[in-house]
C-alpha cells in the first residue's frame, strides 16, 4: 500500500501516473531498496501539465521527493504497434524495479563483469526501447553499464 506521505505529496502536485499503451493494471508506481539495502523506497512517473517526472521517494516518508528526471510528455510518446492505427502515438515510457539479480543477469555477456549490486535500482524503459538501469550510490543516481 502507498505510504500516506507518498500519496499526500502525488495528490498535491495534482500528478496523473500515465501508464504504457502495453499495461495490463496500474503501472509505473513502484516501491523496493533504491538507497540501500533493507529501506522501503518508492517511485512514480508523474504527470502535470504536459511534464511528466519521474519522482523518488526515499523511506517513504519524505514529503519532498527527488526528481529523478523530467521530459515533456510528448518526448515520451512512441508508435502504437497493436493499434493497427498508421501514426498513433501513445505514452510508451515505463519503470519497474530491477533487483540486483535483473540488474547482473542484464551484465552477463559483459567483458568484464561488474560485481552484484548491494539494492534494487530502477529500470527505466521506452516499451520497444532499451532499458536503462538508475542505480543510487554514495549520495547521486548513476547508470549501470549492461551488455544490452
């Protein structure tokens, strides 16, 4: 369940959680480990105003989240394969959490294979795209080197 200061802070920025043209339920709200190991964090895309964010909330008690990244919505629309529609758009961007096992299997053909991740990171994806796996350490977001 959404912690009461998650949800408090998404109704007050008037968020929408856009969803992919691929969801079979609710999507793109996700909780795991994403500063260490053990805590209970939580994300969301968030859409306002032709903006959409992707926010971090870490314990999920922070009233004030971080803003992982932003782009407008119109930057994350992609073509709708199933739709049969020649040109139909729809919102194509998803993140989920990517547990540090995701995270090495995605390292396998890599020369030089980086060790295990201690937490869970977030795989940001375009559906039909790469994904990029978003990785907290010593106080900032890197990205996680994949052979993808």
């Amino acid at each position: 369940m959404l912690p009461a200061a998650v949800a408090a802070e998404l109704n007050r920025r008037g968020c929408l959680i856009p969803q992919t043209y691929e969801a079979h339920g609710p999507e793109n709200v996700i909780h795991g480990s994403f500063k260490r190991a053990g805590e209970k964090d939580w994300a969301a895309l968030c859409s306002v105003h032709g903006t959409v964010s992707l926010l971090v909330f870490f314990d999920g008690t922070e009233a004030s989240p971080e803003v992982l990244l932003s782009a407008a919505e119109t930057a994350r629309l992609g073509p709708t394969p199933a739709s049969g529609l020649l040109g139909m758009l729809a919102f194509d961007w998803g993140i989920d959490v990517a547990t540090p096992e995701t995270v090495h299997e995605a390292q396998s053909q890599m020369r030089r294979r980086p060790a295990r991740l201690d937490h869970d990171a977030i795989a940001d994806a375009n559906v039909d795209g790469p994904t990029i796996y978003r990785f907290y350490t010593g106080n900032a977001w890197k990205m996680i080197e994949t052979s993808d």
